[in-house]
C-alpha cells in the first residue's frame, strides 16, 4: 500500500503540494484526476523519490520514501514499474533491448532466460513483431505499450501511469486504455494513474481522486465518482463544459 | 533593497551550478561498480567517427594556413628555409592543440549537451534512475573517458594531415624542399613539445565533456531552453580551452618547456 501523510514539494517560488494526504489501496487502479499544472507528475516523482518534498511522509509497503538513503531508495524502486509521459524508451536501442535493460544491465538473469521474459511481456503487449524496431519507427501508442513492456519485466508490485494517454489520437489511446484495464484484471498489480482523460478515467479507475490546489479535495470509489452530485462528477462536468465553451467561442 | 535576478543571470547561475556539479559526480560515480565498460567502447567509436573528419579537414587548413605565412614572411625577411620550421613549432606546440578543441567543442560537446538534454527532457535519465541505474554512471562517465582518450588520438591525426598540408603547400607555393623543410623543422622541434601539447589535450577533452555533459544533465525547459543550453555549452567550453591554453603559456614560459 502507498500512503502519503502531509506531502508538501515546492519549486523556488510555487508551491505545488501543500498538505497532500493519499492512500492507494492494493490490487486495484486508483486514478488521480485535475487539471494540467496542478503537480500530478510531480506527486509521482514524490513518490518514487526522483523529487524530494520539504515535508511529510510517504510510505510504500510502509518502507518511508522521504529522507530514505540511496540503497534503500533503490530497494523500493525495484517494487515500482512507471510509464512516462511519452514513454521515454531510449532512442539508441531497439524495442528488445530497452525491454530487456532493466535484466540485463544488472544481470538479473541469463541471456536466454532474458529473451524469453523479453518475448513473453513483448506477447503480452501485442508487440512481439517489432522486437527488433527502433523507437523513432513506433507510433506514440506503440512506445507506450513498450514502455509498458518495460516497467513490468521486473514484476513489479506498483505500476505507476503519468498520463498514459496524453496526445494519442482516440483509436490508440482506447488500445492504451484497454491494455491498462487488461494488466489490472490478469495480474492484480497495484495501479497508480494520473490523468486529466475523463473517458480513461471511466474506463479504468476503480477509485478515483480529485487534486485541487495542491491537495486531494475528494476521493471515491468509481460508482459514487461519477454519481450526481459530487465534486468528481462537478470536476469533469465544468471540464467539459468549459472546453465546449471554448471551442463555441472559437467557432 | 536587492535588485531582483534577471533571466539571464539566473540561467547562467544554474549553467554554472550545473557544470560545477558534474565535476564531483563525475568522481563519485567514477570508481564504482558496475564500470560501464560496453557504453565506454561505443563512445570511443562514436568519438572516433564524429570527430574524425571534423579534426583531420582542421588540420589540413592549418597545415595550409601556417605554412603560407611562414613561407610569405620567410621570403619577405629572407629566411625562406625556415619557413617548415616555424610553421611546424606553431602548429604542433599551439595551433592544432586549441584549435582541435575548439572543434570538438563545437561538434562532440555541442553532441553531448543536446544528446543528455533531449534525454531529460523526454524522461530517459529518470526512467533509469527508476531502473536503478546511476545516469552519471552509465552516460556521462563513458563519454568524458571517451573523450580524454579519443582526443589526443584526433589530435595525432590532426598533427598528420596538419605536417603534410604544411610540407605540400610549402614545396607548390615556395618550393621548398621536403628535406630542408624536415631538416629545418627537426631543430626546432623538442620532445616536450609534443608531450606537453598532448596533455593539454587530454585536459581539454576532461573539461569540454564534464562542461558539455553537466549542462545537458542538468537541463530544465523545452525545446528553445534546448537550443541556448546549447549555446551556453559552446560559449563555456571555448572560455574553457582558451584559459587552459593561457594557463599553460604562463607555465611554458616560467619553466620553458617548448624553448626552442
């Protein structure tokens, strides 16, 4: 279980989390919605010590992140799986070799064993062909769905999303969401998204969160979520309504 | 009242925090396992071939350059046959040494900073930290070591197409013999010279890649912020070997180690 108690991270000069308080219950897939800028990305990084707040306390199977040492940050990094923003596979190797990088760097297993975890969670993703592909030849939803690939191959417990399916066109960010939804309900892992996608978040949450000014205003399960009159439902709603306006306004 | 910090002042504080710290993780990171032996061997080979046409079409130029003005002011003071002499001791002693890396300032550092830059930018350098691997350890320290190896080698090939350029231009333009112009440059060339030239080599590649590597490393912003990183990393590393060839005059001349 992931807890934050109190998270308070700020840049020179703006304060992104003020106060934030969390749980993320295990075996099931908790989204955190709000808007862009308001430090969803920056929760995360919290939480997998690649940014330290000020203040307050997160722990993950209660092994405290904030102020852990480097060996102890290591051991917790290797119960987290996260997928990047735009999946940050690295440009120089080809979709085998950056799935395979996490085993074979610290020679977790023999090379044939690696192929065959490689293949299997390639198989997994419906990506097996392009094993031997570079990452400039893949579609945004593709290095995704790799990125994937990658986080899972050390089997990790938590599996962190940072919008998974920002600036994908509809048909590929429902294939993204499906391949989310599927992982959940095959392997049970732990899942952590943070979003601003109203149709992902219907898809694939089973409790969802509402962040507001640097602080997790509501928190529900996915049916009293989307239920009539909540501040969830009013946040997607005003979403919507404001984007529509918007777009009426331009027209 | 304290005037507030203007943008600019502020990027080139984090330009220099930035640089500055790369100088201690270089050496943190340096003696700890795992030893990134498989990126050191392709940074050498990317070294090698990014720099080598780069370095041997400098040296040709120079070669060319200091040999005409050699053999121009030779014949004009009636000391033609020195002309090989001096051309070479400016070549080999000053000009392929900063000249070469101001080069590989421009084409490897420049290389670097955007290289590591769009990799933080797209999230690679924290996708390996969250993998457990030490991005100084498995990006930066291949590259630097690549650097203080391959640049004295880019050097030699350099000083090669530099001696040819110099023997070939002198025997068209002022027909000057190959051996009086060897002959000629043999006395005036001691073994110092050379040693001397290529350890400011090696310090030249040490501080153009920590400076070019700690910019991009420490990058924040997009892609214009991108674009004067890089600039910033050009800028930095031409200071850079300018005041090490400067340093290295004052020494030279205190303890005379090019004397002719």
């Amino acid at each position: 279980m992931i807890c934050a108690r109190g998270v308070h991270f700020a840049f020179p000069g703006r304060t992104v989390l003020e106060a934030l308080s969390i749980d993320i219950e295990e075996s099931i897939t908790t989204v955190i919605v709000g808007r862009s800028g308001i430090g969803k990305s920056v929760l995360l990084k919290c939480i997998t010590g690649l940014l330290r707040p000020q203040s307050g306390s997160i722990t993950i199977d209660g092994d405290e992140v904030v102020g852990a040492s480097r060996q102890q940050i290591l051991a917790i990094r290797r119960r987290i799986g996260m997928l990047f923003q735009e999946g940050a596979l690295f440009d120089s190797m080809t979709v085998f070799e950056n799935v395979a990088f996490p085993l074979s760097y610290h020679k977790l297993a023999s090379g044939k064993e690696i192929e065959r975890r490689v293949l299997a969670y390639l198989d997994l993703v419906g990506l097996r062909e392009y094993a031997r592909a570079m990452p400039q030849e893949l579609s945004g939803g593709m290095k995704r769905k790799i990125a994937v690939a990658r986080a899972m191959i050390l089997e990790p417990r938590y599996l962190l999303y940072d919008e998974p399916t920002a600036g994908l066109d509809p048909a590929s960010a429902a294939v993204v969401e499906s391949m989310i939804r599927r992982l959940q309900r095959e392997r049970a892992i732990t899942s952590l998204v943070v979003t601003h996608d109203i149709d992902l978040t219907r898809y694939i949450a089973d409790r969802i969160a509402l962040m507001e000014e640097g602080r997790i205003s509501a928190h529900a399960g996915r049916e009293d979520a989307f239920a009539e009159p909540s501040a969830i439902y009013e946040h997607f709603i005003e979403n919507r309504e404001r984007i529509r306006a918007e777009n009426g306004s331009q027209g | 009242m304290s005037r507030p910090e203007s943008e600019a002042a502020r990027e080139w504080r984090h330009a220099g925090a930035s640089t500055a710290s790369m100088y201690g993780n270089f050496f943190f990171w340096l003696f700890r396992e795992p030893f990134p032996t498989r990126q050191l061997g392709a940074q050498i080979v990317r070294v090698m071939l990014e720099g080598f046409g780069i370095l041997a079409v400098a040296g040709i130029v120079e070669g060319a350059m200091f040999a005409w003005l050699g053999g121009w002011y030779g014949t004009k003071f009636s000391v033609v046959n020195w002309a090989g002499a001096a051309s070479l001791y400016l070549l080999l002693s000053a000009a392929t040494t900063l000249f070469g890396a101001m080069m590989f300032a421009a084409k490897i550092g420049t290389a670097f900073t955007v290289e590591i830059g769009s990799m933080q930018m797209s999230g690679q350098l924290d996708a390996l930290r969250l993998m457990a691997v030490e991005p100084t350890q498995y990006i930066v320290i291949p590259r630097v070591l690549a650097s203080i190896l391959c640049l004295p080698i880019l050097k030699a090939i350099s000083d090669a197409c530099a001696i040819i350029a110099a023997i070939v231009l002198s025997k068209l333009w002022f027909d000057i013999s190959v051996p009086i112009f060897l002959q000629h440059a043999l006395l005036v060339l001691k073994h110092t010279i050379l040693t001397t030239s290529y350890i400011r080599c090696a310090l030249h590649a040490f501080f153009i890649s920590i400076n070019a590597c700690g910019l991009g490393f420490h990058f924040q912003g997009g892609a214009i912020e991108l674009g004067r990183t890089t600039t910033k990393s050009i800028v930095i590393n031409l200071i850079c070997v300018l005041v090490i060839d400067t340093v290295y005059g004052v020494m030279d001349s205190v303890f005379g180690w090019s004397t002719v």
